[in-house]
C-alpha cells in the first residue's frame, strides 16, 4: 500500500528550490520503491540514488522538471501500487519590451499618423499578469484616449500591448511594463523600464568588408561591423551559418575576427544588430577559403570500338578531375614528359563543362601513334596561387592494360574467428591499378566503417576485431579512377566468421540443504560452428566429468545425487568448439537467505526510563526452507556515527515457517539517537545473507503494558512529531503560563497546563493582532500505523479513541476541532478551566489528526490544547462536548 504526504495531487515549488517527494509505503516484505516521470525513467535526469528511494530528491529544479511523478511499490506480492503526484515549477523570467512604429496616411487631409506599440512579454509559470506605467502614472485601458491597452488575440496572457495612437509630445516619457505572478510561491514581481524619445529608432549596420572573402588556409580573418543608427544603441552579435562561431573566434565590439582560418570554418557570417525596437538588422557576408584536394585521373579507350584495350590508331582520352574553392579559379595546363603541350589538332584539351562534371579536364589523343607513348600529366592550380598545385601523372603505352579482378587461392571462404583482424583480398592486375571499391554483396548493408562502399588502394579490406554478424559475402570491383574508364570488373569473397558457444546460465546461485541432490543444467543457445565437440564439468578447477556433446540435444547435465559439505563451491561447466568455449557458472551454497524487516510494527517504540528507549523489532524469513534448518540469528547493533558494533545471538527453537512474524525487543537504546541493526541467519552452513536497517527514535512515545499507545504533554521541543500545517493563516504556539505575558490579554488563555504546573507547557492559538476573525492554525499529527494481525493486510478496521484536552476561554472565543470532516467540534467561552474531549476512531489505513483551531471576534479569545492520547479500543464514556 502506498500513502501520499501530499493530499493535494499538485505540489507548487520555485525554480532553483530543492523538491522532496516522499512516498510512505506499508506491506511486506518491503516494498522497492522506483520514481518515475510521465515521459518514462526519470533517472536519465537525476541522481540514480534518489530514484529507488522513499523520497525522489531534486535539487535546484528546473522549470523542463515539472510534470507528473509516480512512486511504484512492489514487493513481489500482489500488483504494484502507484501513486502519483503533478509537480508545477513556478518562475518569472524578467520582461522584455519590444518596440514597433506603424505609420498610417491619410490622403484627403495630406498628413501622417504615427502609431507606437509597446510589447511587453514574460515567461512564466503561473500565468503572468502585466500592468503599465508612465513615469509614475498608472496606465490602465480606458484611462488616457491616447493610449490602448490589449492583448493579442494569439498570445492571451503571455503578451500585453500598449498601443500609443497618433504619438503626441507627452508620449515621449519612460515607459515600465511590471510582470507579476501575485507574489506565488515568494517569487517578486519584476520589471523593466523603456525610455521612448523622438530620436528612438530601429538599428541599422554595415560591415565594412567585401562579399565574398577569399582568403587562403592559416590567412586571419577580421570582419568588421559597425551601427550607422538606432536608438537605444542596438547590440551587435555575430552569428554563423555552421552553427556555432569557430572555437578559437574573437569577438570584440563589432569585430570577429578569425584566426588561422582552416577550410571547415569556411561559410556564411552574419552580423545582427538589436535594440528591441523594430526589427533586428542583419548583414552577412561568405568566407571562401581556397582549397585544391582530390586529384584524380580515369583512361577512356576508343568509345566507338567494342574494345577496352588501347590500340594504335585509335582514340584515346585522359580525363583528369580535383576539387577546387573556389571553383572559378581552377586552371589546369599539361605536360608530355616534362613539357608543356598545347592544344592541336591531334592532341585536344578540353575543360568539361562545370554543371555536368566539375573540377574536370580532358586530353583527347587522336589517332595514337607509337611516338604518342610516354608520361602525361595535368597540374591543377588556383589563379591566386598561395595553395599547392596538384600534379597527376598518367603513363599511356603498349603496357597500359584494362584491369582484371581475381581473388588469391585459398582467400575464399575466408575463416577467422570473432574479434580476429581479418584482411579479404583481391589481386587486381593491369595497368595503371585502378582504386577498388568494397562493399556487401549479399545484403544492403553498410560497411564495417558505417559506409555503404570502401575505397581500397591495394585491393586489400582489413578489418579489426571481426564480429558474428560480418558473417556474409563481400564485392570487390574496380572504379574508373586512376584506372580506366571501362565497364567495372568485379569479384566475390566469402567471410565465415566462428564465435564460441553462447550459454545459459552464465552465472546461478543455487542454495541447498545438506543431504538432498543439487541438478545444473548448462543449455547451449548459439555457437559457429553449430557442431560442438565437447563438455567438461570441474568443481574448483579439478575435473569432475567430461564428454562429446549428443548431437540431438542442445545441453549437458550434472547432478550431485546428496550435497554434502565437499559439496559446497564454484561449478564450471565448459562447452567448447573449434572457437573456443562457453562457460556456465554455479555457486553451489547452503547460505540461509536473509531475513525481511517487518516496517509496520505498530507503535515499535517503547519508553519506561527518561534517558533511554526501547524498539520492538520484527522481520520474516526469505525461503526459510531452502537451506538447513535456522539455529539462530546473530544480531549486530551500531549507534549511527560511532563504529563499534555489538553483536549478540538469537537463539531459535523449532522450525520457521514461512512468514511467521519473529519479534526481538533491543533495550537501553539512548534518547534520541539512531540505530543501525544488523540481522544475519545461522545454519550448519554457517552465516547466512545479512539484512540492515535503521532504528530511528521518534519523539515521546507509546508505553507497552498499558492501554496509553500515544500519549503528548507538548513538554519537550519536538512536540512528538507533531507539525504545522504549511497551507493554514498561522500557527499554534508552544507556551506555559510562567513565560506567557497577560498584561495584553488577562481575561483568555490558561493560568496553567493541564496539571495545573505554570512551569509545565501546553500548545496554543493567539489571536492577538494581525490575526481576523475566521483565521485558522492547523497542528497536524505524525502517521499512526494501523496494527494488522498478520503481516500481510488488514481486515477488520480496529478501534482507537483520541482524546484531549482543551481551553477556551475569553470572551471572543472562535471554535476548535479535528478538521477534513471534523469528527469533533466546539466553539464559544467553556470557563476558565481545562476539560476533556475524547472521540472514538475506526482507521483502515495508516492515519494523522489534524487539530484546527479558528480565530473568534475579538483579542480576548485564545485556545489551549494539552495531554493528547491515542489509546486502542473504543472510547468509554465520552465526556459531552458541550
């Protein structure tokens, strides 16, 4: 069962406060605990800890963590229970005013109207409310015909417009637009002041550069951009079309500056100029960094012979292609064996036409004759110079062959196994070698870099650390580049990829008495090759059995026919192929499982003695008849902060069942520390799995042996876990008659505590000034938990009786009672003296009492509340509330 501390299902919080969120769980054996968010895990934002905790921390929230939270409790019995809770972050960002001119034109009467807007906008949570002024005069609709006050139909409440029609002298003023969100959870109102003039104008720039730059790599780059106008005086921003500025950029003013520019930070930059009146101005220019890179060549035979070889006679082409910036600077010129070669009759260069194939420039040899044989180059270069030409040499002769493709024998099927280098391998002959693109030949898949293709200069594709799923056949094929131009050549090579038997369980822990048979099982799920040739079972490194693996079934068995205590230890089962080997792992234990607190106890804490406490302290045992019997239980004991454990032993007679509750009473705990309490079972084994928790002292408390569970005289600090309740108009105080001052207030309040004791203390509302007539005080309670029979639920709601003491007298007495449907209530002057109210109570759940006191006509009023007491059973003879 789980409990909410918030009854409202809204929690409000500021943005950058600190959110608790507790959920207050029963059931057992205790429930785990997983906070999640309407969008799913929360731990992706938070603190991994506070996620399976009773209570979710966050601190310093943000606005984006607001939503909708649910606590989930389950223990394994039964379905979850789950709560949930709607958090709203509330913040006010600060205004901004932004300012728009409309100039309207009348024809007829020859003269302009000019119309200002001013946009006031804020964001926030609640929505905000916004009110204008100018200078300090309130402006509100209605108040000046000058002025318009409204909001967009589009933006209602997110946006407030103050509209100045036809502008006249006295609308020159200082303009503050206040955002407030009525003081909600402390956050003030903010504001922001606007001072319109006759000179106020939206920004205008220039940049006093050209468009485009062209500059060469490591070149520093300064872009300068100044305002020619606007008022106020617009800030200026650079901004760049790759995102982000570039890291080592400097902006100073309405500088950038660049330095070393580098071809990837090449683009558009755009300087932008604000002054929240009309329109940001924005002007851009384009670096362009200079750049030559991918020289490449292809060989093109006769087109018009149905031959890939080159031949006397025939034509035959060089193309020749780079990447160049900018393009329009690109030249290319040609040499024959070191000398220049100009365009004739025979020899015809060629620039391609940009748009189909850019960057690229042919030779066309016609007619080739014997003396045409030799060294051919193009160098590519950039009019400007300052870059690298590239140079690329091409060897025509009667050994410049097509290519051919073939994979080496033995190379295919190629075999490795998982996480092996492997390198799959084509021979490609002819002349010049042509680059060789790899890609998957039996799937559309990409390649082992994310790639579809990869280029190989050698015909060689390595690949590291092969995986199973690279199992599959792989293509080979020639490109034109640096080769010829020819219909592409192409091969296969198949990739058999051998992995390990995967197996379950990889690890189990299996818990057994002494004297009954143990059975592991190890199953094979996965293995290449499928043939498996062997098993071996080993205790501790030495052999126990071992064998061929049946071709019918996918697992090998062990069994320990009676365990004994040889028995106990770490069990490998390997299964092994041409690979290598999978291994199954059992840890063979008669370690007891460990015992489960009981967390509902009712009223658990017990005080006989002023200094010290006792705490009654339960659990159950986890499978209690999985391992040998239970002997005992070796308890350890800790003060929170201090180091030294104490340990002692329990002793146990007989047989433990299944969820019977055990009980142990730890005496002469010390007031009020904490306790870490360490429970750990005892078998033949020896130690068993421990269970921690934590024993917390929690105010004055219930005395066992008697009818009083709960008993508060309010004469202590803590007041019991009693609390105020923070949505009330005010508190009751803590009080006694020796430090109460009556020379106020002498006809109300008590001359003494309910014993009569003007040293002893008692809790009270004043209801002296700035307190009004109806104001409440709210005293809330700590939980009561419910005490079931068993620990499993509740089936009949049992009865408690609460009961008090109270005062009320003065002459503008208001009323007290038990509030949220009140079960008691009582109102008016009851004399100067102390009675009692007693109520009978019927809980099916953990419950609190809320005691609520209201605030009469007058001063002359205050109520008193002392001696509250839960005792279990119905109430005998109630006292009258009149």
């Amino acid at each position: 069962m789980v409990e909410e501390r918030h009854t409202e299902r809204v929690y409000t919080i500021r943005e950058g406060e600190t959110l608790e969120l507790t959920c207050l769980v029963t059931g057992h054996p205790r429930p785990q605990i997983r906070w999640t968010k309407t969008a799913g895990s929360v731990s992706d934002r938070f603190q991994d800890s506070s996620v399976f905790n009773e209570t979710l921390h966050i601190a310093k929230i943000l606005r984006t963590q607001g939503g909708r939270y649910y606590c989930k409790a389950e223990n394994g019995l039964g379905s979850p229970a789950i709560k949930s809770i709607r958090v709203d972050v509330y913040y006010l960002d600060d205004p901004v005013v932004t300012v728009h001119q409309s100039i309207g034109e009348a024809k007829e009467q020859f003269y302009y109207e000019r119309t200002v807007f001013l946009r006031c906008v804020a964001n926030s949570n609640p929505p905000v409310r916004y009110s204008w002024h100018r200078g300090r005069e309130v402006l509100t609709q209605g108040s000046d015909k000058g002025v318009e006050i409204y909001e967009p139909f589009f933006t209602q409440g997110e946006t407030k417009i103050l509209k100045l029609k036809n502008l006249r002298p006295q609308d020159y003023a200082n303009y503050s637009c206040i955002a407030s969100v009525r003081n909600v959870c402390g956050i003030p109102d903010r504001s922001v002041i606007f001072r319109l003039t006759n000179k106020t104008a939206s920004p205008s720039i220039k940049l006093l550069v050209e468009d485009p730059i062209v500059v060469n790599p490591g070149q520093t780059v300064s872009l300068v951009c100044i305002t020619t106008g606007g008022e106020p005086p617009p800030t200026l921003t650079w901004v760049s079309s790759n995102d982000s500025l570039p890291q080592r950029s400097v902006v100073k003013g309405g500088t950038l500056t660049l330095p070393a520019i580098t071809s990837d930070e090449a683009g558009i930059y755009s300087c932008v100029a604000s002054n929240n009146v009309g329109n940001p101005a924005k002007k851009s220019t384009t670096i362009v960094v200079r750049a030559l890179k991918k020289g490449r060549f292809w060989i093109t035979p006769d087109p018009y012979h149905n031959d890939d070889n080159i031949q006397i006679g025939r034509e035959v082409k060089i193309s020749c292609q780079v990447e160049a910036t900018p393009p329009e600077e690109l030249t290319f010129s040609w040499l024959k064996n070191g000398r220049a070669l100009r365009s004739s009759e025979r020899m015809v260069i060629t620039q391609t036409d940009p748009d189909i194939s850019p960057g690229t420039t042919n030779l066309d040899i016609i007619d080739l004759k014997f003396t045409d044989f030799g060294t051919y180059t193009c160098v590519a270069a950039l009019k400007g110079g300052g870059i690298p030409e590239i140079s690329i040499d091409v060897n025509i002769s009667s050994t410049t062959v097509p290519p051919n493709l073939t994979v080496p024998r033995g190379k295919s099927p190629l075999v490795a196994r998982e996480g092996d280098t492997v390198e799959l391998e084509c021979l490609v002959s002819g002349k010049p070698k042509p680059i060789i693109l790899w890609s998957r030949a039996d799937k559309e898949a990409p390649m082992p870099d994310g790639n579809m293709q990869m280029e190989s200069y050698d015909g060689v594709l390595r690949i590291v650390n092969v995986s199973r799923e690279m199992t599959g056949s792989y293509r080979c094929q020639t490109s034109q580049y640096n080769g010829f131009n020819v219909k592409p050549r192409e091969a296969v090579v198949e990739l058999i990829v051998q992995y390990p038997p995967t197996v379950e369980p990889v690890f189990m822990e299996m818990r057994q008495g002494l004297g009954r048979p143990v059975v592991m099982t190890c199953r094979v799920l996965r293995a290449h090759p499928s043939r498996v040739l062997r098993f071996e079972w080993l205790l501790s490194n030495r052999l126990l059995h071992a064998g061929a693996f049946d071709a019918q079934r996918d697992e090998t068995e062990y069994t320990i026919r009676s365990l004994n205590r040889d028995g106990w230890g770490e069990y490998t089962c390997n299964v092994i192929n041409e690979a290598g080997a999978g291994k199954c792992t059992f840890q063979v234990t008669g370690k007891a499982y460990p015992p489960e607190f009981y967390y509902d106890t009712y009223s658990p804490l017990w005080q006989n003695r002023p200094r010290v406490y006792g705490f009654k302290l339960q659990w159950t045992q986890m499978n209690p008849n999985a391992v040998d019997r239970i002997v005992a239980y070796r308890l350890g004991i800790r003060q929170m902060g201090l180091q030294r454990w104490w340990e002692q032993e329990i002793p146990v007679d007989g047989t433990i069942n299944k969820g019977e509750l055990m009980t142990h009473n730890l005496t002469e705990l010390i007031k009020p520390e904490s306790y870490e309490v360490r429970l750990t079972p005892i078998t033949r084994f020896g130690e068993g799995d421990s269970t921690i928790r934590i024993v917390t002292y929690s105010g004055e408390c219930c005395m066992l042996g008697g009818l009083s569970l709960f008993h508060c005289s309010f004469e202590e600090e803590p007041i019991c876990m009693f609390t105020q309740d923070k949505n009330d108009d005010f508190d009751w105080t803590r009080h006694s008659a020796a430090t109460r001052d009556t020379k106020y207030t002498p006809n109300t309040g008590p001359s003494g505590d309910r014993s009569g004791s003007k040293q002893g203390f008692y809790m009270y509302i004043e209801t002296s000034r700035p307190r009004k007539e109806g104001d409440q005080a709210r005293l809330v309670s700590p939980f009561f938990n419910v005490a079931p029979k068993n620990p499993y639920g509740i089936t009949n709601p049992p009865a408690y009786c609460f009961g008090f003491f109270y005062h009320m007298y003065g002459k503008h007495i208001g009323k007290t009672h038990p509030s949220h449907g009140p079960v008691w209530s009582l109102s008016g002057n009851q004399g100067d003296r102390w009675k009692q109210a007693k109520v009978s109570i019927h809980p099916t759940a953990s419950f609190q009492v809320v005691l609520e006191g209201v605030r009469g006509p007058g001063i002359e009023g205050d109520i008193a509340i002392d001696d509250v007491t839960l005792e279990e059973g119905e109430c005998r003879d109630p006292p009258p509330s009149e």
